[in-house]
C-alpha cells in the first residue's frame, strides 16, 4: 500500500505502508525548492526532522527507520505552498 497525492506543482507518493525499515519518498516538483518532512509520534512529540533540496523533475529519497520504535507516526510533508500528513505504521 502506497500514498499518493497530487497537487498543484507536487506529486507525492510514500510507501510502503506499513514499513518495517525502509521509507520511500517520492516527488516530482516543477522547479526546484526545499521541502520538510516532520516526523511525530502519536503524543504529537516531533520524532525527526528531515529537508531535503528538490531538484526540477523526479526525486526519490529513501529513509531508514530501523532506529525507531514500531508504532504508528505521522509525517508531514511541507512545501512552500502546501502541508500535507500522512499516518504510518512502522512494524517490525
């Protein structure tokens, strides 16, 4: 199982979903521009903090959460136009 949405100037797609170590981000952006990824734990306590520099077209950023405990996340993507969440679960 995967997300994906698409917006204005943004594609996402995040999977899989669940995830036992390995996250991966997916993006395609018309121009290049930063993005955030927040990670929070279910108490809302921000977990990580990731930016990533996007460059114009495809981008595939893969995150290795074999650090962190297995519970449901949730990750907020935030682009200079949007904010968007998503919940996962990390299993183990």
């Amino acid at each position: 199982m995967y997300f994906t949405k698409n917006l204005k100037n943004i594609h996402v797609k995040l999977y899989p979903n669940p995830v036992s170590e390995l996250l991966t981000l997916e993006f395609e952006l018309d121009q290049a521009q930063t993005l955030y990824l927040l990670m929070y734990n279910m108490l809302t306590q921000e977990v990580k903090d990731f930016e990533f520099e996007g460059k114009a077209g495809k981008n595939q950023i893969v995150f290795d959460l074999s650090a962190y405990a297995a519970q449901s996340y949730f990750l907020r993507i935030q682009h200079p136009q949007i904010s968007l969440s998503k919940q996962i679960m990390l299993v183990r």
